[in-house]
C-alpha cells in the first residue's frame, strides 16, 4: 500500500482525559494510527479502554486534549464548529450501539434524514430493499426489532455514501444471528461502496473480517494488525 | 412507610426548575389575582351595605319644579314614605383657582350624625380624609372628585365666585359614583362634584335652589322585583299629588335605577364570574403544561419505571411520585398568592375601584368564596389534570415503558404524508407527534390575545364613541325649557345664531329585545338645519338614530312599541330610515307630528337647538343644556378609569403569553433533545436544525395568533352586545384597525423573544447526549 493511501485518516499522538485534580482520568495517552482509504478497521478493546471516546474524537463530536485527527490532510483541530459539522456532514456515517432512531419519524424518513445531508444520496428505494426494510417502511421505530432498528440505522449511515462509517458496537443488543446478519450488511456495504469503516466491537473473533485491527488498552495502542487474508463474516463463529 | 422514591423528589424538581419556577409565578400571580379582587370587592360590597344601614341611605328621591308645600308633603306621605328635603344648589367649580371653570359642583347641607343615626334625616356622610365643615368658607367634597381633580384637604376651591376652604374629603351614601343625573350612563368624576357646607352657609349663599326630596318606604320593599313595583305605583300616586298641588315633577329617581346609587354596586356584585372563569381556564393551560412536563419526565424515564412496576412498584405508588412536585409547586404558589392576594393584590384593586367609585372606607374582611374560587379550584384543577393525564400514561404495561414504546394509540403504522419535501414533512412529524403541546400553546395564546383584544378594545371603543359623539351632535347647543312660555305667557325667543326649536321627550321600550331602555323622542321643526331629515312623514312614521338601530337591530319598516315613562300610555311607530347619530337611543319625528301624539297644542316646543349659547334668555326659564364637552365628558371618564390600567393589562397579557410560549417550547426542545442532538451528530447546521424544531412551533405560534384574533373579536363582539344589552345607550365595540397588527406585532416580537432563547436552548444541547445510550 503506498503512503498516499494511507494517510487517508490519520490519528496523532491523541491525547484525552476526563475530569480535574483527583478524580482526574486519563483516557487516551497519545494514540497513533492510521486507516485507509476502503479499509474495514475495527478498534479492540476492553470496557472502559476508551474506544467510544476515541470513536467521538475522530466524528468531531469529542475534542482531543492534544493531538490530532487529519482525514485527506485537513485537521479536525483547525476547523471551527461550522466546518467540524460540514465535514460530519459531507464524508461520516453513524451508526450507534442503540440505532438512535428519530422516533416520530417512520424508518423511510429516518433514512431521509441521511439523504437530505448528500447532494448525491444512494437510490432510498433500492436501499430499503437492500436492507430488507421494503415492508416496514412506514413504520415507526417503536414498531420495530432491534434488528431491524439497525439496519435503519445503517441505511440513514450509507445512503449519502459517506467515506468513513463509524460504527460503535453496532450488534451489542442484538442476539447472535441478528448481529452476524447486521455484521454481513456492512461488511457488503464496504465492498459495495468502498467506503472507509472504522468499527468499535468487544467480540475480538470479528478481527478475521477486518483489514486492518487497533486493539487498545490504558489508553495506548497495543496491537496494530494488517489482516492480509481476511474472511467473510459469515464463516466466523463466536 | 415512605416510599424510597420520595428521595428521588429533589432531583425531579431541579432537573425541571425553570419550569417549576415560570409555573410557579404565573399561579401566584393568578391566584394572587383573584383572591385579591375577590377579597377587595366583597369588602367594598360588605362596606356599602353595612353604610346603607348606618348613614340611613334614601330609598329614592324625586326633584319638583317649586318648593313642596306642607300640605304637598303631607299628601305625598300618606303613600307609605317618609319625606326628607334635601336641596342643593349647583354651581361652576375652580379648583386650580385661574378664574376658569374646571366642572360643576353640586352642594348640600352637611348632614347631622346624630339625626343621621336617629333617623331623622337621610344619606349621611362617611369622611375619608379630613373633617366636616362647620363654619363659613368650609367645605367638605367627593374623595374622588378631589383625587382626579388634585385637590387636597386644606385647599381652596372658589364656586359662585367665593373661596372655600376644603375641610374634608368625603363620600355621600346617595353618591359611591358621580353620577350627574340619576339615569346617566355613566358617572363622571372629573367636571362633577358633589360637596356639603353647614346649613348657615348654605342658606347665605345666592343661587338657583334645587328642590330634591328623599323618601324612605316605611315598610321597606323585600326585594328589587317588589321595590320596582312598589316605586311604580308611588310615582303614579305621587304625579297626581303633585299636580293637584300645582307643582311639576322635574326627576323621579327609586334607588334601584338610580346610578349614583345602584351603579357601583352593580359593578361590584356583577362582573366577576367572568374574571374567574378566565382565571380557572389559564390554570387549565398550566395544570395541562405540568401534566405534560410530567409525562416527559416518564417519557425519559421510562425504563426506569419500567423496570420499578416489574418490581413491584404499584401505579399508585409512581403515580404519587410523579404528580407531587406539580403538587407541592401549586400548593406553594396557593400559599404565596393567597398571602398577595390579602395584601398588595387586594390593594391594587381597591386602588381601582377608589380610582373609579366613590368608595366608603372599608375593611378587609375573610372571604370564603374568594378562598374556594381563587385557591381550592385551582388545586383542584392542578391535580385533577395531572392525576388523570399522568395516571393514564403510567396505566401502560411495564413490558411497554422497558420498550420505550408509550404511545396510547392503537396505531400500528405512522400516518401516512402528502408528498412534500422531506424538510416539511419532517416539520408536520414534529407538530404531529407534539399535538398536544401545541394544543396547549393554542389555548394559552388565544386566551391571551382575547384579554389583551379586551384591553386594546375598551379604550378604543371609548375614543371611538367621543370622536363620533361630536361630529354626530346635531347642534353645538342644546336647551331644554321649562316650558316654552315665560312667566308672562310670552313664548320664548332667542336670537342665538343656528337657533331652532324642537321638542323632546323621554319614553321607554316595550320591544322584545330589550323593555325599558329609556328612548329620546325628538320632533323636529320643518326644514330644520340641524336635522337633515324630510318633514312629509306619516303620523307614525320616525326616523330611529343609528345607536338605536344597531343596538336593537332595526330595519327600515320594522315597527318600535314605546311606552311612557311615568304612565300606561303606549306608542307603536314605523321605523322610516336612520338617521346618523351614535350618542343616545332616539327617534325623530316632524314636531307637529309630535304635539299630536303627545297631546301639546300646536306649535308647542320645549327647546332650543343653537350653535353658540343663549344669553338672551333668563336661566329660571331653562330646565337643562347639553354642549360637547357635557357629551365627551362621560368618554373622558370612562377613559380615565379604564385607560390608564389598560396599557398594564395588555403588557401583562403580552408577557403571560410570552411565558406561556417559553414554557412550552422548552417543553417540546426537552422532549426531543436526543432528536435534536443527533441530527447535529449527523451534520446538520445550526440554521437547519432550529429551521426544524422553531419552525414548527413558529408556525403553530403565528397560526394560533392569526386565528386568536379573528376568534377574539367575534367572540369580544357577542360579549360587548350582552353587556350592552343591560345598560342603556349603545356604544358599538370598536378596535382601531391599526391595533390588530399591534397586537398581531406585540405578540410576535415576544414570540421571536422566545425563539431566540430557544435557538440558544438548541445550540446548547450537546451532541453527546445522542450518544449517551442512556435510553
Ligand atoms: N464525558 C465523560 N466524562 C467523564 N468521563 C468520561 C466521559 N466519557 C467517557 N469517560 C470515561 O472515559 C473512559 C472511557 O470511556 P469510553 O466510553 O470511551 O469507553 P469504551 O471503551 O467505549 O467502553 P465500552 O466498551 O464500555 O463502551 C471511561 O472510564 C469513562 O468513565
Ligand atoms: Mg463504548
């Protein structure tokens, strides 16, 4: 892979606590790593180890206490609230362990949601067949599984086919078949669209279908692993 | 035992302060509010019984034309009344001492305690300020009249070109209102005092004497119902005596149709349940925008209920829970606003009620109605609404609050939407799934703008009939005479210019929209100037003035029974056309016409009509005269009793409206903060995501103003009627049409107030909070 590729998203010596004097916590300790363009990354970690901070940092919705976050080159750190949000806006995706679902909206809208932000969303009807939402999609949130709920969720992440979907445990309330089809959604989403996927999970057998794995602890990056030969979710058991 | 939920209390109260505290003061201040008018007005009510009794108030009077001789006073005695003399003499007042005439003054002789007390004499005196004067040059004069008019005690007043000291400032039992005639519409204050001197000074002071008598029933009549027929049938009997005795009844004025009597009293016992009906509707709105408060409360911590009702909780327990703070908030705001409402509130309005009435002195007395409207309702409304919306809500399966799912609705699909823009249609979602609160926020908004309609109205209506009055008049001047001859048979003349005869007299209706109201019929002469109407009319064909047409709904050719106002005599005319003039309820007819029907000789007038004042005829011979400022001068009061507190009502409506708004906006930020934080997640900009929350609530606030004020003035107009309706005269309600886009105005800067605060509300919502995954 040649350097260009990889300083897609670059993560430097990011530092993060929460808190004063005593109580005092250092969360991040200066995180270095770098994703690629296309990449399926997927963050490893203990409860507590700072993934979801990390996570909140590199969507502009965290600020770092040093460090800093450059997608293409441009820093988060230099950009002003307007542009931080035009950035969420114009290359993330979300998709959060709880789906976070506009409840008064029915799933077709939620996913509008996701489209009105694109000047070139993806087809809304396509991708609700895609998602096996074409049924419901004129219910409302509360009428829905959990898995259901996700694959909004995720729907509203890609349909303005951003370059990076952060994704924080997005199976970790669902049960085991649930989370391996929502797994195989973005995993064919990845290579359907080619977009960039960072992804939180405690499930460390998911490693085997990423390119790339972070795992962290205390604040540090352990293990930083390349996955040359990576597998289909569908032949990982857990 | 206690629950260990009530440990949770405090938390709920700070997480909703602001709401609690906005609640909070709108109650004490309504709350506070009614008690204090209640309490004020019962109070005044309790004062001017309790003085009827004690000063020995009359139960009427009647006005002659000469001095009553012993045997006319006699005779009128032997129908069950005690007669008292009581005259008075009139005069211009200068109260700033320029040598200008400020207004008139009406002067007694200053009633004996004692006599007062024994009975021997009638309408006694209760001094506010000062004392009784009891020596030459003193005088002693209405409280009100003084306070409109700046003057103090120990002040100089100069009438008949004398100067008097003010002793005393005073209010007579016969007058709690200035009312200048007994059947005025309206008192005025401002031009008309009533004043008492000793009987020495009274007796050495040159002037026209007034000849009024008081009477007193000996049985006194059980109520109005038999006090109205009693007085009937005494006028009769009283007509004949007074005739047989070559006299002239000039006025005859029973008590209960007397204004300066009967008029405060009416409006102290009168117009509160409209008040308080206003009042317990806004505690409505709170009560609604609590329950409310409180179902978001369970919304957000449903899971935490759910999980308490898995556990054993019973909806009872939970529902205690949830509705004690909105309790305790109200019962604090019922303590406090009572405690207002006894002091500064009942201040405030009896300051009012001093500010238009001649009042007695008063005490504050307890008051149980006042207590049950202005603070047992209200309680009962707060828990009531609170305890039916939060326990319906907290009726739901526990399985559904750990769902998170708490719609009522059997709904299994959300509604379906016209095919608008996405934006637009995400905005109908939010007014859709915050019915309720905008619902509120309607009846809040309209029950703002209908009092504030009201305060904008009153004022208007009132300048509007002193601009019309005086361009409708039909001449400067108007005389009535005695009698068109003067002592030696030689028919009046005056060479005053514009100068017109005409005839006049009083009579009442017998229609079916209203019996009794007192009807000016005028005959006019031929070619008259100042009556542009024609002369070739029927015998009972009239012309109806445009005040008695639209009060009483006349058309062309409708019919109008009269009847006379001291007799059976009845009249039926034919309503021939309008003729312009907004100032009194009358007709016209040719004055021939009008001898004929009345029985006068040909040629018989009563008055002059003029366009400058008659000097040229001696005063003995003129009973009345009516110029402008007479006409204006019942506006001017009414403008000063109402006007000036108008201004304060409708800014206090405005800011009422503006909490309200406050209220319920934060309400529906609150309840969709996680929306509202994840969309900002997801990129949108500031601009789009208040372009979504305000945007709803702005459109549900102007749509609510637009309509309020349509609704307000078709609903103040059918109120007005009925009010209308009981007095006589008819002024029609009127709003300048400038003052719709005021109010529209003032109602939209306070809402853009609220947006503002609220676009910072959204700003500050953090984005962590959709992340939080607390739900
Ligand atoms: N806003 C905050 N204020 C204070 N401390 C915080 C805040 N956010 C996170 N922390 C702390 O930072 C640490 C890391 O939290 P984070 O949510 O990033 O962990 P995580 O790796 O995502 O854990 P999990 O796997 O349980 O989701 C935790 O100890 C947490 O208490
Ligand atoms: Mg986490």
């Amino acid at each position: 892979m040649s350097d260009d590729i990889k300083k897609f998203l670059e993560i430097s010596n990011i530092k993060k606590g929460f808190g004063q004097g005593d109580s005092r916590q250092e969360v991040l300790r200066g995180m270095n790593f770098e994703v690629a363009k296309g990449e399926f990354c997927v963050l490893l970690g203990p409860s507590g180890s700072g993934k979801s901070t990390l996570l909140n940092i590199i969507g502009g919705i965290d600020k770092a206490d040093s460090g800093y976050i450059a997608i293409n080159g441009d820093k988060l750190e230099d950009m002003n609230d307007k542009a931080l949000t035009l950035y969420r806006r114009k290359h993330l995706g979300y998709v959060f362990q709880l789906y976070n679902l506009i409840p008064n909206l029915n799933v077709k809208e939620n996913i509008e949601v996701g489209s009105y932000l694109s000047d070139s969303p993806l087809d809304i009807d396509e991708l609700l067949n895609t998602l096996g939402l074409w049924d419901h999609r004129y219910k409302l949130p509360n009428q829905l599984s959990g898995g259901q709920q996700q694959r909004t969720s995720i729907g509203r992440a890609i349909i303005k086919n951003p370059d990076i979907l952060l994704c924080d445990e997005p199976t970790g309330a669902l049960d085991y078949n649930t989370s391996k089809e929502i797994l195989k959604l973005i995993e064919d989403v990845n290579q359907k669209y080619g977009n960039t996927i960072i992804m939180v999970t405690h499930n460390t057998e998911l490693q085997h279908m990423a390119d790339h794995t972070i795992k962290l602890r205390d604040g540090l990056v352990r293990k930083n692993i390349v996955n040359e030969n990576k597998v289909s979710v569908d032949q990982l058991e857990w | 035992m206690m629950s260990p939920l009530t440990k949770r209390l405090p938390r709920l109260l700070k997480d909703g302060w602001a709401k609690y505290i906005v609640v909070f003061m709108v109650m004490v201040l309504l709350i506070g509010i009614v008690s204090g008018m209640l309490v004020a007005n019962k109070s005044m009510i309790h004062a001017l019984e309790e003085n009827k009794e004690e000063l020995n108030q009359e139960d009427g009077h009647l006005e002659l034309a000469y001095e009553a001789s012993d045997e006319l006073v006699e005779a009128m005695e032997q129908y069950g009344i005690r007669i008292y003399y009581q005259p008075y003499m009139q005069f211009d007042e200068d109260n700033d001492l320029d040598g200008e005439a400020d207004g008139e003054v009406r002067v007694y002789i200053v009633s004996d305690t004692d006599k007062i007390a024994s009975g021997e004499e009638v309408n006694g005196i209760d001094v506010i300020k000062g004392e009784l004067p009891d020596d030459e040059a003193e005088i002693a004069i209405d409280r009100m009249h003084a306070d409109n008019a700046g003057i103090k005690v120990g002040d100089e007043i100069s009438l008949n070109d004398k100067l008097y000291k003010v002793t005393g400032l005073i209010a007579r039992v016969d007058y709690s209102t200035l009312h200048k005639k007994a059947t005025d519409f309206m008192f005025d204050a401002l031009t008309f005092d009533v004043a008492v001197v000793t009987e020495e000074e009274f007796n050495s002071i040159e002037g026209k004497l007034y000849y009024q008598y008081a009477w007193k029933y000996n049985d006194p009549p059980q109520d109005e119902k038999e006090e109205i027929k009693v007085s009937e049938k005494l006028m009769g009997n009283l007509v004949t005596e007074i005739e047989r005795y070559d006299n002239q009844l000039l006025d005859y004025a029973p008590s209960y149709a007397n204004g300066a009597v009967q008029f405060a009293y009416d409006d102290l016992t009168g117009d509160l349940t409209m008040t308080t009906v206003i009042m317990i509707i806004f505690e409505v709105v709170l009560a609604f925008i609590m329950a409310i408060t409180t179902s978001n409360t369970i919304t957000r911590e449903s899971a935490v209920i759910g999980t308490l009702r898995a556990s054993g909780y019973t909806r009872m327990e939970l529902t205690i829970h949830y509705i004690s703070v909105p309790v305790m908030v109200t019962l604090l705001a019922a303590l406090v606003g009572n405690i207002l409402g006894y002091t500064c509130f009942k201040d405030v309005i009896v300051g009012m009620y001093y500010n238009s009435y001649s009042m007695p002195n008063y005490d504050t007395i307890w008051n149980a109605r006042a207590f049950i409207e202005s603070t047992v309702i209200p309680l009962v409304v707060m828990f009531a609404i609170n305890i039916i919306i939060v326990g319906r809500k907290l009726r739901l399966s526990p399985l559904k609050f750990l769902r998170h799912d708490l719609s009522t609705s059997k709904r299994k699909k959300a509604r379906r939407l016209p095919r608008w823009s996405f934006i637009n249609r995400f905005r109908l979602r939010i007014l859709l799934s915050n019915a309720v609160d905008f619902i509120v926020l309607f009846a809040g908004l309209f029950l703002c703008m209908f009092l504030m309609f009201f305060t904008f109205a009153l004022p208007g209506t009132i300048d509007h009939y002193k601009d019309t009055v005086v361009d409708d008049m039909f001449a400067g001047y108007q005389y009535v005479l005695k009698s068109p001859v003067d002592a030696n048979g030689q028919i009046l003349e005056t060479s005053a210019s514009g100068a017109e005869r005409y005839a006049a007299a009083n009579l009442v209706t017998d229609m079916k929209y209203k019996k009794g109201e007192s009807i000016a019929v005028y005959g006019y002469e031929e070619g008259s100037s100042h009556f542009d109407l024609p002369y070739d009319l029927e015998k009972d064909e009239v012309y109806v003035s445009s005040a008695f047409a639209d009060k009483f709904k006349l058309k062309t050719g409708d019919s109008i029974r009269l009847k006379g106002e001291f007799d059976d005599s009845t009249y039926e005319f034919t309503m021939k056309g309008v003729f312009e003039y907004c100032g009194s309820c009358s007709i016209y007819m040719p004055i021939d016409n009008f001898n004929i029907i009345f029985g006068n000789e040909e040629g018989y007038f009563n008055g002059f009509l003029t366009d400058e004042p008659i000097e040229d005829i001696d005063e003995i011979y003129i009973m009345s005269s009516i110029d402008k400022e007479d006409l204006v001068s019942i506006a001017n009061q009414l403008d000063h009793s109402i006007g000036g507190y108008m201004r304060y009502f409708s800014f206090a409506c405005v800011a009422i409206s503006l909490l309200l708004m406050f209220l319920i906006t934060k309400i529906i930020i609150e309840k969709n903060a996680v929306s509202i934080s994840l969309v900002k997640v997801l990129g949108y900009l500031p601009g789009e995501v208040a372009s979504l929350y305000i945007m709803a609530s702005s459109i549900v606030a102007l749509f609510s103003m637009i309509i309020s004020l349509f609704l307000s003035k078709a609903l103040a107009g059918i109120l007005f009627d009925i009010f209308l309706k009981e007095y006589d005269g008819y002024f029609p309600m009127y709003v300048q049409e400038s003052k719709y886009p005021l109010i529209l105005l003032l109602n939209i800067a306070a809402y853009a107030l609220v947006a503002i605060i609220d676009y910072s509300r959204i700003k500050k919502i953090p984005m962590t909070d959709a992340l939080k995954n607390v739900e």
